[in-house]
C-alpha cells in the first residue's frame, strides 16, 4: 500500500460551521502569511438546525467582517423572545434593546454593531461564513472525511495533525494546531477518549419545518422587528423560529423517556396541541423538508444536547463550538458559544504562536477556564428555567 500524502499546515480547523469559520478567519487575520486548513465533511450549503442567534456574537461577526453580508442575505431580524412557560400564566417578552429605530434602513444598515440578531435558515448562514473565510485566505476542503488524528508518539496526549480522505484520496496533514470544530460528532475528543459529562434538561429535539404559517405580530413581532416564541408543554418545551416570510422551524425538546413505546410524530402532535398559539399559526400551514432534500417532509431528531467535555485543550489541539460543549438551546446559546469561544480559541492559538515567553500550558489553562466560565452562565440559566418547567409540568 502506497504511503498518503502528505502536507503540513499551521493550523489544521475539522469542521466548517460558525465556531471552525470563525477561528479560521481569526487566525488567518492575526497571521496572513499562515497556512490554514478548513476541513469539511460535507458540501455546502447543507441543512442544520439550529436557527437562532444573538446579539452577543455580533462583535466576533462584526470582527471576521460579515455584519452586512447578515443583514443583506434577507433573514428575519430578531429583536427579543417570547415565553409562554405556565401554562395558566400570562406570556412575557425580552427585549434586546429598549430603544426605538425611527426607520426601516436604521434597522437593515446599522452604524457599527447592531443591536438585533437573525432567525437564519442555516445553509445560507453557514455559505456566508464559508465564502468569507475563502475570501480571507483559508484553505477550504469540502468534503473531506477525516479518519483520526496523528499524535506525537513521545507525548500521546499531543495531537500533531490529522488523516483525511478526500475524493477516495487519502492524505495526513501535519499541523501546529488542530481545533475540533466538528459539532456534535467530537471527532477529536471521541479520538482521543476524553470524558464528557453530561446534565439532566433535554436530551432529545425533535423539529420540522413549514411553509405558509400565519405570522401573528402580537405573538413574534413582524419581519424587520420580530421574535422567537418558546412555549411550556407536557413534555418539554417547544419553539417557533420564523425563518423567512412564510418559512418557520418548529421543535419539540424533550427527553428519550418521553418518547418510549411512541413514534416521534405522533409525541410531536400530542404537544404541539398544548401549545395553541404555535397550531394557531399553522392552521393553513403545510410541512415541509429542508431546502438541501428531495426527501420527503419528516420530523427531524437530534439527541445529547446538554454536556461538555471535563477537557478543553491540549497539547497542540483544541475543542469549540459543540465539540467542546453543548447547553439545551432554550436560550439561543449555540451559535453564541461558537462564536465568542471561536474568538477564545484563536486568541489563545494565536498566543501560543506569537509569545512564546507565555507558557503554553497557562495559555490553554486559560481557555478553559473562561469556556468553562461562559458555560456555566447559560447552563444556570438553563437549569432555572427548566426547574420553573417542571412546576408547571407538575400542576398541568
């Protein structure tokens, strides 16, 4: 058998989505004449879910220079939440910003970092990072497999590139760092074996899609002002994301004990019953597949949603994004976590690289502590307003 191919990089990022765009872009922008690598399993644009994000992150977006491709790419703005968590209780809002815009090109073309967020339909939003990371010099490889990584046979907890597969070709890249931006897959952390712990709130979402909803601007604001509306059922909790004008993603996050002995749709319409205000918007609606599928309409699943790896980083390797840790999505987190954590990742790789009187130990030490600072913030949170779920749950 002929030996792979073989090339070295200064960084080496396994996954395209927001947290591997993001540091990809970072690094190259702290070091233009680096050669950074983007690999991705799949070709863009592809479904994922996940379709909410937050005006955190938009000083990391406003940093990788992708603010106006975000507001003129036609996703709903998103200005605040709606909740419906009692049951026998009044709904609630939060707003992002208390103050008013006094036009429509205030809101589309803000001076400097807005203050709103987008409901985005991923594929789009993924492409977006994807070509700007081209556009900034990375090294972009779509459909690329990676099949392990390579280690440093003096130090096996060192990882010191990856071996890929691309076009039945296959190939070793050796590289400085390696940053596991692979998503739920956690292909580096499964490779290494490192040990994940994981929390008690939702473990499975079940989610579809729909054409021709009602848009109800009491209840989710309206296109250029609007809001996501989360509701308390038996079950769980569901959402509504209006992603475009007639498209909206619906959802249903419980856990794998709800679900036995029951087909999936059939869980799904029984809460989506105890949720009037989401069936009111989609009387006239009918569901749909996703825009990347000539399948026909199903209900989605995705289970494992709460954890986080007990290690963030090693010795020339780092995890982000859902590869390092996931909170249940009731407060928006993931994209937010991508992104500001990709800002942590490049910083600290950036360090290592740079400044090297800095040892690179207390660098990574570093990193995890602030990922694990951050984590815990949305996990409280998350935890509160499950604790108020279950009351509900409870008197239903």
């Amino acid at each position: 058998m002929s030996e792979p191919e073989s090339s070295s990089a200064d960084a080496v990022v396994i996954g395209g989505g927001p947290a591997g765009c993001t540091v990809a872009i970072l690094l190259r922008q702290y070091n233009p004449a680096a050669r950074i690598v983007l690999l991705e399993k799949e070709k863009f644009p592809r479904h994922h879910v996940g379709e909410s994000t937050l005006p955190d992150a938009n000083a990391v977006l406003h940093k990788i220079g992708v603010i106006d491709d975000l507001n003129k790419a036609g996703f709903p703005i998103k200005c605040g939440l709606t909740y419906k968590w009692r049951h026998d209780r009044p709904m609630f809002t939060d707003l992002f910003s208390r103050g008013v815009h006094a036009n429509l090109q205030e809101r589309l073309y803000p001076r400097g970092i807005p203050d709103h967020s987008w409901q985005v339909e991923r594929g789009r939003y993924d492409q977006i990072l994807l070509d700007r990371a081209r556009a900034a010099g990375v090294e972009v490889v779509e459909q690329a497999q990676v099949d392990d990584v390579l280690r440093d046979p003096a130090e096996p907890s060192a990882v010191t590139g990856v071996r890929l597969r691309v076009a039945g070709s296959s190939q070793a890249i050796t590289a400085r760092h390696t940053i596991d931006a692979s998503g739920q897959a956690r292909l580096l952390s499964r490779r290494l074996g490192l040990a994940a712990e994981k929390f008690a709130l939702g473990d499975t979402a079940l989610y579809r899609y729909y054409e021709g909803f009602e848009w109800n601007e009491s209840l989710i604001g309206s296109f250029y002002d609007g809001k996501i509306f989360f509701a308390s059922v038996p079950r769980g909790w569901m959402w509504f994301i209006p992603i475009s004008t007639t498209t909206a993603s619906v959802g249903l996050v419980t856990r794998k004990s709800f679900l036995a002995g029951s087909a999936p749709d059939d869980v799904f319409d029984e809460e989506l019953g105890h949720a009037p205000e989401i069936a009111a918007m989609l009387t006239a609606a009918h569901q749909i597949s996703h825009e990347y599928t000539d399948e026909p309409p199903r209900t989605y699943a995705v289970q494992d949603w709460t954890y986080r790896n007990r290690q963030l980083a090693g010795p020339g390797w780092y995890l982000v994004g859902d590869s390092a840790a996931f909170v249940d999505p009731i407060l928006s987190s993931g994209m937010n976590l991508a992104h500001n954590c990709a800002l942590l990742v490049a910083n600290a790789v950036n360090t290592e690289w740079n400044h090297p009187e800095i040892a690179a130990d207390e660098v990574r030490s570093g990193y995890e502590a602030l990922y694990a600072e951050i984590y815990s913030s949305f996990l409280s949170m998350a935890t509160w307003w499950y604790e108020r779920r279950d009351t509900d749950i409870r008197d239903w």
